[in-house]
C-alpha cells in the first residue's frame, strides 16, 4: 500500500491511495461491511418469520451472501 504525501503550505499531508480504500466484504475478500439494523430478543420460540427477518437483515448488512 503506497502512500502519496502532499505539501500544502509547507506542512505535509499523507493521502490514501485507491489502494488504501476498504473493500466490500466477500466470501472469499476480507473487506468492510455494514453494522447490522438492531434485532428484538426474542420472548418466545423463534417462529419461520423471525428467522426470515434476520436473514434479511444479515443480507442487508453485508455480513452474508445474498444467494
């Protein structure tokens, strides 16, 4: 990861270079993802649409594969 430095008013400013920016997370990329929307506990039994929606949500966040 190469850095560019800049000389602005005699003082010196490091830049990140496009290859410094994160990446989106993958399955096979370490990368960056999204913070997951906030998910209720549960005070009953887990039903199809509470595993539906967190799966939504999970897809949603980036911290899994959409199919």
């Amino acid at each position: 990861m190469t850095k560019r430095v800049v000389s602005q008013n005699g003082s010196t400013t490091t830049v990140a270079t496009s290859s410094d920016l994160p990446v989106a997370a993958t399955a096979s990329t370490a990368g960056v993802v999204k913070q997951m929307t906030f998910t209720a506990q549960l005070t009953a039994a887990p039903t199809q649409a509470d595993f539906n929606a967190l799966l939504t949500k999970l897809i949603a966040s980036g911290q899994m594969a959409s199919s």
